[in-house]
C-alpha cells in the first residue's frame, strides 16, 4: 500500500518538479529535496510504533522526496553534458545507477 501511495503521488508531482527544475536552478531545488528525505530519514527516530499511520507517511513522503532527488540531479546532469555525448553518458548513468 505504501507504494502505491507513493507511486501515486510521484507520478502526480513528477510534472510540477520537472518544471520547477527548468526554471529554477538545481542548485536550489537538490538541497531542498534532501533535507526533506533527511528530515524524513531522522522522523522515523520518534516513532512509537513500525505499523502506525505517521510510519507510512513518513515511508511515502521519504519516497516521492527520493524520486524528487533522482529528477533533479538527472536535471543537472543533462542540462550540463556536451551535446555530442550526450545519448553515451546517459546510457552509462543509467546502466550504473
């Protein structure tokens, strides 16, 4: 259920971040989104108990954060390879994860 929460949610915010990413630097868009996965991360340190609602929340919100990283640093990859080599490195990244 968290994934599908999550996968939800992401494909929602996908857009709305890509967009962000074209027009406001990835220099500020990175750090924002890891200190909402850090903030994420250190939440699960006050929890109660593995099975309640904030733990899933706190599960999703760590998710989309994660994909919200990958998207803009993919940005900043991209907009900053040569064109000729593009196609190549891409592949490479992708293959190396």
């Amino acid at each position: 259920n968290v994934m599908i929460v999550s996968i939800v949610l992401s494909t929602l915010t996908i857009p709305f971040v890509g967009k962000i990413c074209d027009t406001i630097a990835e220099t500020k868009i990175m750090p924002i989104a890891f200190f909402i996965r850090f903030l994420s991360t250190i939440a699960f340190c006050f929890l109660k108990s593995p099975d309640s609602i904030m733990a899933y929340a706190i599960c999703v919100i760590m998710i989309v954060s994660s994909i919200i990283e990958n998207l803009s640093v993919d940005s900043l990859y991209l907009k900053n390879l040569p064109k000729e080599t593009r196609g190549v490195l891409c592949g490479a990244m992708s293959f190396v994860g």
